[in-house]
C-alpha cells in the first residue's frame, strides 16, 4: 500500500500596468491575483483478485483554501456579475482565510488478461482541480491566465472512465491497443462574450460556469523491432463545453454544447524508421491534427454609421488544420575509427505555413478587421547534424 | 574585429534569422459560416428636429450592403404618451418619419414596431432619452494617417476634428456619450454652359460621414470630470472634397448605458488591434426582437438620444496641401473627354442634392 501527503500552494505575480512615459493614455494599476493553497492525503493499493484479474483502487482527500490578501467584491445578484452590480467589497489580510473547498477523489483501475499477449484495462477516476486555465485564443499569442478557486469560481470536477484492448502479435513485434475514453466535468470556466481578461480587479466579472464533456478512441499500432520500426496512432476525440441559460444570467451560444478551445476532433501521427545497416536509418514522422476552433466573420451590417462585423458564435469555425511532414537520413560510421553518426534532416519538408494562431486586425482605415495567420515556422528547415561518441 | 564583437554579430544574425522563421504572418482566408438572411433593424430619434430613419434588410454576405426590404410597416412609438407616427419608405430599405407628431423628447421612452410583407413583427425595446446631453466646441487641425494600398502601407494627408466637451450636468448618476460626424460639401460641376440657356451648372450639396467606422464613446460613471479636452472624433482625407466649401457637423448623443454598451461592443469588433488586449468576439446583442418568434435572431439597434450638435466649414483656402483639380482642371480645359461622369451630372453622385440643406448659409 502506497500512502501519501501533499502540500501545493498557487500564486502568481500581481498584474502592474506602468504608463510609458508622461503622454501615455495608461494609467498606474496593479491587480493583485488570488493566492491558495491545497492540502491533500491519499492511499493506493494493488489487489492481485485471480491470476487473470488485478485491481488498483486509491482514495485522495482533498482540502482548498483561497487565503488573503485580497479585496473581494460583492454583486447584488452574484450568479449575474457585472462592473455595476457591485454593492462593497471585503479586504481580506495576508494568509486569512477566504473560502474553504475540498472533496474526496476514488479511482479504480483494473486489468483482465486475456492470455500471454492480450488484455483489457479500464479505469474510473475522479479529480478536483483548484486551478484553471482562462485561455483567450483570439489574439496571435494566446492569452494564458490561471485562476485559482475562489469565492466565486468553485473547484471544477471531473469524472473520467476509460477502457482499453491491448493485443501484441508475433512475438510482441507488434503492438496493438484501441482505447476509449469518456469525462464528464462541471464548473468549467468560460469568459463571457466579449470578456476583459487583462487590466481589471474584478475577473470574476468576466467568467462564467460550465459544464465540459469529452469524448474519443484511439488506435495505436506499433512496431517495436525489424527492419521498419515505427508506429501509427489516431485518435477521434470531442471536447465540448456549455454555459448552462441561468434567469438572466449571461451565457455563451445560447446555452448550448458548443467545442472547448482543445476540441480537435482528428489526430493522426505516422513515424518510421528503416534502419540500413549496422548504424544508418531513413525515418519520417508526418503528423495531422485538426485546426482548434474559433470564431469568424460571417457578415456584416450597418450600426448607425459604422460597418458592423458579424462573428459566429463561439468556436464554430476552425483554423487550418496542421499537417507536417519531417524526414531524415543518418549515416553511421562517417569515420571508421570513431563511433559517429551525420544526420541529414529536413523538418516541415512541405513547408507549410501551419498556423499557430489566426486572429483578426484591421489594416489600415478598412473598414473591418481581417483575418491573419501567425505560424511559427512555416517553411522547411534543413538541418545537419554530427555526433560522436567518446 | 574584436572577437567580443563577433560573437555579437552572429549572436544577432541568429536571432533575426529566427524571428524570419517564427514571426510569418500573413492573410488567410477564414469565412466563417451562417448568418446570412438575418433581419437587420437599425435607426433612432433624437432630440434634434426630424426627420428620423429606421433601415431595414436581410445580411447577405460579408463587406455586403443588407439587402433592403420593402413595403414594410414601421411606426415610431412614444411610449409615454401612447403617440404613434409612420414611417413612408424614401428609398429602398430606408424609411422616414417626418417628426411632426413625435419629436424626441428628454424623459420620454421610445420604441419601433416592424411589420414586414411576409406578416412577421418585430420591435425595439424601449429606449428612454436621458435629461441631458454635453456641449461641444469644435477645432481642427490637419496630419497624416496610414493606410494600406494591397499590403503596402502610404501616407495620407488628413484632416483631424476635435471637440472641446462640458459634459452632461443633469440628475442622472451617470452619462454615456458617443460622438458622430456627419459631412455635407459643395460639388462644383464642370462649368460646360447649357447650350440652351448659356447658364453654368449649378452645385451639389453632398452628405456623408467622415470617419463612420470611428466611433467615440465616454461615460461619465465614476468620473468627477465636468469636461474634457480635445476628444479627436473623425479624421478625414483631404481629397477633392475640399475644393469648395466643406462642412463639418458634430453630434454629440447621450445614450442609455444599453447603447453604450452595444457600441463599445461594435467598436471592439471593428477595431481589433491584433494584440493580447483585443476581447474574445461574439455576436453583438442588439434591443430588436422577433415579435412572432422568440427564437429568431435579429440584428440591430433602435436608440433614442439626447443630440446636440456643433457645425464648421473649410474653404480651399485653409487646406495647407495641393489639391488636384477634379472637374475643372486649366491645363486640359472644360471639354476634355477625361473627367468622371459626376462631373457632368453630379446629382448621380449617392447623398446628393441640388437643394443645398435647410442650416446652408444663403450669403
């Protein structure tokens, strides 16, 4: 039996707004970030039940604490908040106390084997996560920040079951497994439409509750030794997200299921390797992904005097897909009196231009924003590479 | 070369060759799906004199006009005295209201009711013009601004219009304002005499708005300012639109917090920087809705304001750039073959009229 203790304490540094010089439109602002800290216990054991049949089972209690300092805002309607529903607020002083959460984690896992080169897994799980990730994927560089619980941003769950077939064929040269998954989470956070993540007091303002499910398979094919080494994996999952219609509470696309900003529906990698030789190998490794959703402009009209974007609702569009191709040559043994190797190597040989981000700015006095695209390498880059080994 | 120096160089070489690689950005093409033959309803009242428009149509596609509904039925509804006025389309897809029975009025709420060809009902909610509005000084001054040709960037000469505000002093908490800038110039045609008459042709009074796409907003909520100072509110080329006489008028419009925000939101649609401070976009609510259907979508605002306004002119005179003649250029004569069509019949010119408007001077 494995027993354990864990303390975690999450921070981050206070957001600070600094004016460049006197002409700057910015004023001085600093915004502390919340502070917690999570205390947790847990015990796992394995239970051998048959020689066909084990079992791994593990129980965590966690305890959350949001601690000071900290100012917290109170709203007239706090399933509604809004800047101009705020009634007060209450300053809390360094390390005291501001809001308890905590909870109970079981897991389950079990193995049934079938014979000598096949099985089943399945697993059941449940998690709390006393830190979220606000992700504002709408600008060239995501906008990453993290939230940790708070008086108004619950802990989120997740329960995850998964199950799994593995099979090994010819002597385990070959490895086989197709897996599925299915999570259930609540008290996901979303911002609302139009949200200011960045320069405010008030983030709670911003973000709403929702409810995530994710679902997929995977297939995986390996071959772990011969002259062709490599493997081949796709998976099909779905991550959706939905901000449940509360009395006159905001919510995202209506209140219906709508894709996480990590909803990529297809994944597919091919690497192989063929060796020649005591030291040489040709290898690729081409990869495919889904492009991540997000939004788009769909039309537009007129708003008094103004051309008026129309965007469709949250993350139905998506970015291009990614699709990369690498290859590589090694020949081994350049010198015959040292252990060497020299790799040719060319990465993105299509030289894509996958995108890292598409976003919209408005070039010029256009009347609306355009969309571009940010990628990050987008052009084949060849590469030589030597090694020796002494 | 010091090696301290070279290592610097490659050191930089390095980074510059890397930032190539990383920072491509480019155009793409991303149309997003849907939204296209939804209801637009957009108009207002004000507390200026008549007459108000209401426009309706159906989106079409991106950078398109709405196409314009017809033969709708639309009144303007005064929600406090239960008056209720017609509008008479003008031209397709825009209908007007004269004012003559209701003229927006300070404290009064106002509403619009749609009743389209095909039976459907549609409304605004209703907008109460709030007590009390700025008042505007204006000024000018003239620079340069960016503009892109494709996806090369030039200079163009600009004019900038400010304003000078004493902010609204009446019993509300708190104001929210937003500033237009509407502009009506003279259109000299090419002075051809009419073979008939002898007579020289006679000008058009052209309108139009000099910086639509701006749009300035400022609320007083959490302030203690009783004015503000030098509020830049459009930019406009200087083009030949300023040959002759170029008149500016400012309106400044107390809102509702409603279209405060609605348009805060539009202006965060429009002009999105491509930084980490642009706002996750979203389809913009407006205060128009399906009567018949809860579930349609319909896009638009129907407002109602408490507008003042300021006016200036240029003349020819005061614009510090060479202005290329347009209709009537020396150097080739009044019957040259090469002059735009407008230039011989300038009332096919959009928002164009040979009545000059009723604020014109006579002199």
């Amino acid at each position: 039996m494995n027993v354990g203790f864990e303390f975690s304490r999450y921070g981050s540094d206070p957001e600070i707004v600094r004016p460049e010089g006197p002409d700057s439109g910015e004023l001085p602002q600093k915004n502390e970030r919340d502070t917690g800290r999570e205390m947790s216990v847990y015990a796992s054991d394995e239970f051998p039940v048959t020689e066909i049949l084990s079992f791994t089972t593990g129980l965590r209690y966690t305890f959350y604490q949001n601690i000071g300092a900290a100012n917290v805002y109170e709203y007239s309607d706090p399933s509604n908040r809004t800047a101009e529903t705020i009634t007060g607020s209450t300053s809390y002083s360094k390390g005291q106390v501001i809001k308890n959460y905590g909870g109970l984690e079981p897991r389950l896992s079990g193995r049934v084997s079938l014979n000598n080169s096949a099985s089943i897994k399945f697993g059941y799980n449940r998690m709390r996560q006393y830190i979220n990730l606000i992700s504002n994927t709408t600008s060239p560089t995501p906008v990453d920040l993290w939230q940790v619980s708070n008086s108004y941003v619950p802990p989120q769950t997740g329960n995850n079951f998964s199950i799994g077939y593995f099979q090994n064929f010819k002597e385990n040269k070959w490895e086989t497994s197709f897996e599925t998954f299915y999570r259930k989470s609540k008290d996901l956070v979303e911002y609302r439409d139009f949200a200011t993540l960045l320069k405010t007091d008030h983030l709670e303002t911003e973000l709403l509750r929702a409810n995530g499910r994710s679902y997929g398979a995977e297939l995986f094919i390996r071959k772990v030794y011969g002259y062709w080494t490599g493997w081949l994996s796709y998976t099909y999952s779905r991550s959706l997200v939905k901000v449940p219609a509360n009395d006159g509470a905001p919510t995202v696309n209506g209140g219906r299921w709508y894709p996480s900003n990590y909803d990529k529906p297809h994944n597919a990698t091919l690497s192989a390797s063929r060796k020649f030789g005591n030291k040489s190998a040709f290898s690729f490794n081409f990869i495919y992904t889904s492009g991540r959703p997000t939004s788009a402009i769909s039309t537009s009209y007129l708003s008094d005097t103004a051309v008026t974007p129309v965007f469709t609702e949250r993350n139905q569009q998506r970015i291009p897909d990614y699709i990369r191709l690498d290859l590589s040559l090694t020949i081994g043994s350049v010198f015959k009196k040292l252990d060497d190797d020299l790799t040719f190597a060319i990465y993105n040989i299509f030289a894509r231009k996958n995108a890292y981000s598409v976003y919209y700015q408005r070039p010029g006095a256009r009347p609306l924003p355009e969309a571009y695209r940010l990628s990050m390498i987008g052009t084949a880059v060849p590469s030589i590479t030597y090694n020796v080994s002494f | 070369m010091k090696p301290r120096t070279i290592y610097r160089l490659v050191g930089k070489g390095i980074i510059f060759s890397l930032l190539v690689l990383i920072n491509c950005k480019d155009p793409i093409n991303l149309p997003g799906e849907g939204s296209i033959g939804i209801l637009v309803i957009d108009g207002k009242v004000t507390t200026q004199p008549g007459p108000y428009y209401v426009r309706l149509g159906y989106t079409v596609g991106l950078s398109q006009k709405p196409s314009p509904i017809l033969l709708a039925t639309v009144f303007l509804v005064d929600d406090d005295t239960g008056l209720t006025e017609q509008y008479l389309e003008s031209e397709p897809g825009v209908y007007s209201v004269p004012g003559s029975t209701i003229q927006g009025t300070a404290g009064h709420s106002y509403h619009v009711a749609v009743t389209l060809p095909n039976g459907k009902s549609y409304a605004s909610k209703s907008e109460k013009i709030p007590d009390a509005t700025g008042i505007d000084v204006s000024s000018y001054d003239f620079g340069t601004r960016s503009d892109f040709i494709g996806e090369t960037e030039v200079q163009k000469n600009v004019i900038n219009i400010y304003t000078d505000t004493q902010l609204p002093a009446g019993e509300n908490d708190s104001y929210y304002l937003r500033w237009n800038v509407s502009e009506t110039y003279v259109f000299e045609q090419t002075p051809i005499p009419n073979p008939l008459t002898g007579g020289i042709p006679r000008p058009c009074y052209v309108d139009g708005y000099s910086d639509p796409q701006r749009i300035t907003l400022f609320t007083t909520q959490n302030q203690e300012l009783q004015s503000l100072k030098h509020t830049l509110v459009a930019q406009r080329d200087l083009d030949y639109t300023f040959l002759a006489r170029h008149y500016f008028t400012i309106y400044l419009s107390s809102t509702t917090l409603e279209s405060y925000k609605y348009f805060k939101n539009v202006n965060e649609l429009i002009n999105r920087s491509g930084s980490i401070f642009d706002t996750p976009p979203a389809p913009i609510i407006g205060n128009v809705y399906s009567v018949t259907d809860s579930e349609e979508k319909v896009f638009g605002y129907f407002e109602a304001t408490n507008t003042s306004l300021t006016r200036f002119f240029t003349l020819r005179g005061n614009i510090p750039v060479s202005l290329a003649p347009y209709c009537n250029d020396p150097s080739v004569g009044i019957y040259w073959p090469g002059y735009p069509k407008e230039c011989h019949f300038c009332l096919g010119l959009s928002n164009s009229s040979d009545v000059p408007p009723n604020w014109w001077p006579t002199d």
